[in-house]
C-alpha cells in the first residue's frame, strides 16, 4: 500500500460476518479501555462475535467513543459497523463518530469498510458490492492493484435537501453564497454527498496550512444556517485538477475535529471547484493523511472516489 494515503484510522466491526469460518488473523482480546492507541494510519480493523440475525450495532456509541480515544482506546475517527443486506443490498454501514454521534455515512469508512470485507472474506483480484447506508447505496470495487474505488452516487445540490438555510444562488444550488462567522464574510459552496458540507476557498487566496482550524472549524460546523450541523472544507487550488483542503468534520469533537481525511469532503469540494469555475471534473485532491483521486462524471453526475485502505490493528472487544 501506498504510505501516502489519505489517512483517517476507523475501528471496523463486524456484528454478522458472512463467513464465521474463516480463519482468525492473529486477534487479540482487548477491554473497552486501557488498551494502547493503534497507529494513525488508513484503517484500525476489529471483529467481534455476535448473531448472525443481528441488526443493531452491539456496541453502544458510548462504548465507540471509549474505543475511538487515542489515550485510553484503540484510538480512531469512529466505529464503522458490518451490518447484514437491506433492500437488496450485500452489507449495511453503520458508523459512530468519535464522540458517538451517528452519521449518515463516510466516504474514508467506505474504503475502510470494503477492505475488511475483502479480508473476513478473503476476496482476490477485483471484486464490487453494494452497501446500504443512511445516505442510500454506495458501490466499492476492490481493484487488483489494491486501491478502492467507490461510486458515491449523485451530489445533492438542493438547499433544503443539504440541508442549510442559506439561499440559492445559482440553478437552486448554493455557490459562491455568503456567510458570515465571526465578523469576518466567507464565500461558501454546499454541498451533500449523503452528508453536509460547506466548501469555502476563501475571499483571497486562501493559504490552508496558514488556517488555525480548531478556532474557525467549530464556528462553521454549529452556524445557525446549518441546522444539522456541517463538514467544513478550507481549499486552495493549486491547478485546476489539484487542489488542497483541510477539514473540520462534523461530530468528530474539539480535540481531533481537524481530521487528517475526509472522502465524502473531497468528493464535495470537486464538485464545488466546479461549480465555481475553478476546476476540472477529475482532481486529485490533497488532503494531510495524502492525496485522493476524485472524479464527478458528466455521463451519469456520480462522484467517484479512489484511493487506498489499509489494515493496522486485529482486536475483539471484550463485554
């Protein structure tokens, strides 16, 4: 695997395993706490037994925010759950963030979470499947060479679909709108890839490593004009198929609210470098944790999103 990927650490879980047989690869037993903080790189992976027939997550979002501390847990951005199939679907996500709160889904965790299915189920060469999640279906594809590639979907553009208060701009989409946090006036673009964003390249040109984020990254994320709460995106373009963003994400608390990756966020400022003019349909986007290769089609509007995972932990939780 690529040492460059863009990195954000999950802690996988497997609640009904299509295959229970398959042979363990060196798990530990681990308490919820108290346990040394897994290295932060593209995925911490964990099994767990449980029914097969299970369809809630057996772990409790307090028992994820204990796992997800990097002093006395595993130490992640959140909890990603294997749920079984719905609605015609191979497997169901379900995540808690690092401070418990459910999302609707992750574009990193997508990545995350068909790698540990290739493992459980020992998949080889290229493979595909569909995963229900609470943004509706994503398709990853495992491809030969190790990477993910993961269709996620159409970006929604609607105002009140994103949501925010904030008013059309252009076509009933939100670009270039300004919105005021802490005196200062920012132009924003907003976006759902499933989940919030608000995409901002600033009023000048906008140096993101000069960015004190966890002082503007909260301000962003509880605006009054967005009512869910939003994943926020500082970005510099560096041409107009490379940009470079930070994040705050959503739900993911003061002390690493600045995550090192964001899949659906670099899904999100693509299609906002585009709708403002400032880039081409397929970028590569760098984020702190290393670059991914985002592409929003014109033939069928679906974001697609490429880049690696990898496994850095084997654990069971132990109740």
């Amino acid at each position: 695997m690529s040492p460059a990927a863009a990195t954000t650490t999950f802690v996988a879980i497997s609640i009904a395993v299509p295959n229970p047989t398959a042979p363990s690869r060196g798990r530990v037993r681990l308490p919820l706490g108290g346990v040394p903080a897994a290295p932060r790189r593209a995925v911490a992976s964990m099994a767990v037994s449980a029914p097969r027939d299970s369809s809630v997550p057996k772990v409790t979002p307090e028992e994820a925010a204990k796992l997800c501390d990097r002093n006395f847990g595993i130490g992640a951005d959140g909890v990603i759950f294997v749920m079984p199939g719905v609605n015609g679907a191979d497997y169901t996500m379900r995540i808690f963030n690092s401070d418990g709160s459910e999302p609707e889904m992750c574009g990193n965790g997508v990545r995350c979470f068909a790698r540990f299915i290739a493992e459980i189920e020992n998949l080889q060469g290229t493979n595909r499947f569909t995963i229900h999640t609470g943004a509706g279906k994503i398709v990853p594809e495992i491809q030969s060479d190790g990477q993910v590639k993961v269709d996620m979907g159409e970006p929604i553009l609607s105002g009140l679909d994103i949501p925010t208060k904030l008013l059309a701009t252009k076509n009933k989409a939100v670009v270039q709108a300004e919105l005021a946090v802490e005196g200062l006036t920012w132009h924003v673009t907003c976006v759902s890839m499933g989940n919030p964003h608000c995409v901002t390249f600033g009023a000048n040109e906008l140096k993101v490593d000069d960015l004190k984020l966890s002082e503007i990254g909260p301000k962003f994320e509880h605006h009054e004009m967005f009512p869910a709460r939003t994943n926020t995106e500082f970005v510099q373009v560096l041409s107009r198929s490379h940009l470079k963003m930070r994040v705050w994400e959503r739900g993911a608390g003061l002390t690493v609210g600045a995550t090192l990756a964001c899949g659906t966020g670099a899904c999100a400022v693509v299609v906002a470098a585009v709708l403002e003019g400032r880039a081409e349909r397929k970028c590569v986007v760098d984020l702190p944790g290393g670059p991914l290769e985002i592409e929003w089609r014109e033939d069928d509007n679906h974001v697609y999103m490429t880049g690696p995972a990898e496994v850095v932990f084997y654990g069971s939780v132990v109740h």
